[in-house]
C-alpha cells in the first residue's frame, strides 16, 4: 500500500559498512509538503541517511519509499523524482554555471530547448545571471552552493533532499542560503534536509529529528524538542558575589526549580515559567532590594541545550572525524 | 528511446563536458603532449645512440614503442578523471539522476579518447621532424593510428575500475604508475624483446603492449628486415593479437567498470 500523503517513510533502516554500524534501525516519516530536518553531528547517519533514500547507497534492512516508490526496487523511476544537493557542491569548476544546468536538465532528458529555458529560469531565481556565462572556478561558495541546489531543482522534483546545505558557508552566505531555502518551502516542496547547525533546523524544519548513533532519538517541533529539555530560564549577571546571594534570595518565589550560580559566583539561572511577566516581576524585585544588574534577559533553551540532554555530549563533539 | 539509445545520448553530454574542461583548461592537453614529445627527444636523442638495432634506424624502430606507451598513459586519465569526480561529489549527482547507469562511463572513456587523438597527432609530427618516416600505404598507416587508439580505449575502461575503486586522483597515479611503467618498459616498445633476459622476454612477448606496438611497427612499415621472425604466436599475429586483447579487455573491463560505478560514492 503507498501512503500518498506520505513522501518519505523509512522503517528500521540497517546500513552496514564491516563492522561499523551507520543506521542502526532508522525509522522516518516525512508528510507531503512539509520540512523534515535531520540533526546530529557528524557521524550520525545523516548522510547515509540521505544516500539510501536518494539510491546512491543500499541498505542492509528495512525499507524505504520516496514519494511512494521503493528505494531499490523503483530506483530508476524514483530518479525522475527527486533533487539532491549534496555536501560538497558538486557543480563543474569547468563549466559555467549555466553549461552546468544545461547539462543536468539533458540528463533529466528534458530535451534541448526546455533544458535550456530551465536553466535560465533558475539562473535569474537564484540570481546569478550575471555569472551565468563565466565558469564555476570564479563563483564565491555562497554562489556554489545556489548553482549545486538550482541544479537538484532542475526537474521541479517533488521531493528535495538537501544534504549540509550549508556547511563550510560564511555567515552572510549562509543566510542566503536560508532565505533562498524558506523562499522554496514556501511553494510546498518536501524537503529533508540535514544539518548539525541546530539553528539552522530551528529556522527551516517544520520537524526535526535529532539523530545519533544511526538512529532517530527525538522528533518534534523545534519548540516540542525545548520543551522535553525543560521551560524558560531567566539569567542575570551581578557584579559581585554578594549581590548574587541577595539576588538568589530576592528571585527565590519565582523560581520553578534550583536557581544556578556559575562559577564567579556573579552569573544566575532561574528556572521560571510565564513568560516576560517574570521578568518584569523579576527586574520589580531586583529594583527593591536595590540590587545592581548588568545583564538580564529571558531565555529559552537552544537546541544546543536539547542536544546535549538528549545525547549526553554535545552537538560539535564529534567534530574533525572523518564525514559519514 | 531503447536503453542502448538513451546510455549513448547520456554519454555525449558527459563527453561534452569532459571536452568542455580541456579547451577551458588547456594545461592539461599541453602537459600530455609535451611528455611524450619529450620521451621521443630523449630516446632519440640520449638513449638512441646506445641501443642499437640492427638493420634499421632506432628512430623509426622508437616511434610504435612511444606511440604505445602515450596513449596506454593516455588511457590513465580516465581513471584519474573519475576519481576526481568522485572526490568532487559529481559523481554523487550523476548517480541521482535519471541517467543511464554506463553513460558516465561511456562520456568519460570516449573524451579520453579525442585527448588521445590530440596527442596522437602532435606525437606524429615530433616524430616526423626527428627523422621518422611512415613506409606504408595511407590505409596500413590509419589502421595504425586506429589500432592504437582502439587499445587505448579498452584500457581505458581498466583504468576507469581503478580510479573508482581508489577515488581519489593522486593514490590513482601512484597505483597506475606501478601498473604501467612495468607494462610499457618490459616490452617490445624500447627495445627488442629477444634482447631481454628469461622471463622478461616471455613477459614481453605476450605483454599486450608488445602486440600493438609490433603491430604499429608492421602497419607504418618500421619493420626490420634483418631482424629475425619472432618465435611465438602472438608477435607472429601482432595485429590479429592486439584486436583480441581489445575484445578480452572490454568484455571483461566494461562490466566490472559499471558495477564499481554502480557502488562508488564520494567519502
């Protein structure tokens, strides 16, 4: 039975390279239409993840449909139906930007001239029709990383997989390549895309699966996954170690739990929950005591926070070994 | 469109775009022919004066030999070409798409093919301006030319299993160079077989490239009338030897190419 409504379903996936174990009984469902971010750091499984799902690679067990065709069995027809734009930006230095596409539309088989219409097309979207004529070998990485995504999107596939779309990416051009990313999800593509940038998942998935191990060991909304880690915190800084005990004192009704003090005694956490009303109440009784702040502000855990609960190592841990 | 239709189609775009990359990059095209154009000086000149072959000028014995050697190391850029492609991730998306499963490997191996035409035709004019001559009809002479590119093709398709296998360009040269060298040297091509020792000479005997240089040698008429008649069956049939060496190579190279490429992916 294919579930239409269902673009990814993958169940207890296995892959297996000797005795190392990179998907360990992975199991997703990603519904038409919506963003699925795959978060872990590297070593996770998230690229496996992608190249079983994308037949680059097979897997040992379990199974597997994309837009529902079967991974191994619908390999050739799943081809036709979805765009992948992986880690390394893999445009032709060689060729320009637009004699990249072309190619890729001829090898979608799109014919000669809608081929090249198309590539013009995602030139002038992804703006980069002044560059379109000169070769890749002169393009910036942000520009790299446009021409590798228009190139998964040259067949308007119904379902995308973007895999580190934006590693080894600047700032600036990172967030380019979120506006151009959201810009795309908003047309209703289905989108995987993985990520150890937990701030990246948290702008762009509408869920996300935190993995580990080769296995999915969270799923939620980024704000579900906030949640299971714990609420809100206000944090305050102080400029001495005095103050802060006055300041634990004065904070001590609201808090929800344990109130924290760092090491220099002059930085706390305060557990809390209600929003900015604790901490306008917060700063009120602050202000009474007459006790001097200089730093104050709400905030809710990251998914560096979530991460580090879930796995019990952090995110950038595993940092430096070789990719997937 | 048939299959068979569809890997070609798909196999002249790629072959475009690996040709697209030699007029863009005109290094490249200039450094593989200035190696043999140096080999030919060097023999010719340095190690001319001290092998001699009896009855005939070493330059016109040389120039089959050289011709062999270029283009079998012609043939190494298929391999090295792929695993820069794997290296690069391109190969990652050719596997994503819709394309015939042979057609990268079709695209590469005949692109390498036209480098080894280029380099063919430079080599020739060295060798005409260092005093060789071609002593057969034009027909023999382009059968010649055909022959050889035709071998280089098939190990082409050898090389190409080793650049997927490694994937990476710079361990492929090492490991082609330990293949190739010895293939290239114990042989007919530099010197006569019959002068080497023991089991050199039966290795250079039955060496495929001792078959195409010797039937190089036999269709551009560089042949020694003094020298005696080889005394083994493959040098007696060089040309018959070398087209199956071809039909050997390919059957047994292009699939073992296309399943290594079904399973390569980029680390």
């Amino acid at each position: 039975m294919t579930r239409m409504a269902e673009a990814i379903v993958a169940e207890g996936l296995v892959k297996r390279y000797g005795s190392v174990v990179a998907l360990d009984g992975l199991d997703l469902v990603v519904p038409e239409g919506t963003v699925m971010g795959l978060l872990g750091p590297n070593g996770a499984g998230k690229t496996t993840t992608v190249r079983v799902l994308t037949t680059l690679l097979e897997h040992d067990e379990g199974k597997a449909t994309v837009a529902g065709l079967d991974v191994v069995a619908d390999a050739k027809e799943l081809r036709r139906r979805i765009g992948l734009s992986g880690q390394y930006a893999a445009v032709d230095e060689n060729l320009t930007g637009f004699e990249n596409l072309d190619m890729v539309g001829r090898l979608y088989h799109l014919g000669k001239k809608a081929s090249r219409e198309r590539a013009r097309e995602l030139l002038e979207r992804f703006d980069l029709v002044d560059a379109a004529d000169r070769p890749v070998k002169g393009y910036s990485g942000g520009m790299r990383r446009r021409l590798d995504l228009a190139g998964a999107l040259v067949a308007k596939p119904s379902v995308l997989f973007l895999d580190e779309p934006t590693t080894g990416l600047d700032p600036r051009s990172r967030l380019g390549m979120w506006d151009v990313i959201s810009e795309l999800v908003a047309g209703g593509t289905t989108l995987l895309l993985t990520t150890q940038y937990l701030e990246e998942a948290d702008r762009l998935a509408d869920k996300i699966a935190v993995i580990d191990h080769g296995k999915v060991i969270a799923l939620g909304t980024a704000n579900e996954l906030k949640d299971q880690v714990g609420g809100e915190r206000l944090e305050l800084t102080v400029s001495s170690a005095q103050d802060a005990e006055l300041a634990k004192t004065a904070l001590a009704p609201l808090a929800i739990g344990e109130i924290a003090l760092d090491d220099r005694g002059h930085r706390l956490t305060v557990p809390v929950s209600g929003g900015a009303d604790v901490l306008v109440d917060g700063i009120r009784r602050l202000d009474s005591e007459s006790i001097k702040v200089l730093d104050i502000g709400l905030r809710r855990p990251t998914l560096d926070d979530v991460f580090l609960t879930l796995t019990g190592h952090a995110a950038e841990e595993k940092q430096g070994e070789q990719g997937e | 469109m048939s299959a068979f239709a569809q890997a070609l189609g798909d196999g002249a775009v790629v072959a475009k775009r690996n040709l697209i990359k030699i007029k863009r990059v005109p290094d490249l095209i200039v450094f593989s022919t200035l190696s043999p154009i140096m080999f030919v000086l060097l023999f010719a000149y340095v190690f001319g004066g001290s092998i001699a072959i009896p009855g005939m000028d070493y330059r016109e014995f040389l120039m089959a030999g050289i011709f062999a050697q270029t283009v079998v190391f012609g043939a190494t850029i298929t391999g090295a070409g792929l695993a820069d492609d794997i290296q690069k991730g391109v190969i990652d998306r050719f596997r994503s798409l819709p394309m015939a499963r042979s057609a990268v490997l079709i695209g590469r191996t005949t692109s390498d093919l036209a480098n080894n035409v280029i380099v063919i035709v430079v080599m020739s004019i060295t060798g005409l301006i260092v005093g060789w001559r071609i002593h057969s009809s034009p027909l023999e002479a382009l059968a010649g030319f055909a022959l050889l590119l035709l071998f280089a093709y098939a190990v082409s398709w050898g090389m190409a299993i080793v650049g997927l296998m490694v994937r990476s360009p710079e361990v492929f040269n090492n490991a082609s160079f330990i293949a190739i060298f010895p293939l290239t040297f114990i042989a007919n091509t530099f010197v006569q077989e019959s002068s080497l020792p023991g089991p050199l000479k039966t290795f250079a005997e039955w060496n495929p490239v001792s078959a195409v240089t010797a039937a190089a040698r036999h269709l551009f008429g560089n042949t020694n009338p003094l020298s005696p008649v080889p005394d083994v069956w493959s040098l007696q049939h060089p040309v018959l030897m070398t087209l199956i060496w071809v039909v050997v190579f390919l059957l047994v190279f292009v699939p073992l190419a296309i399943r290594q490429y079904r399973k390569a992916v980029a680390r």
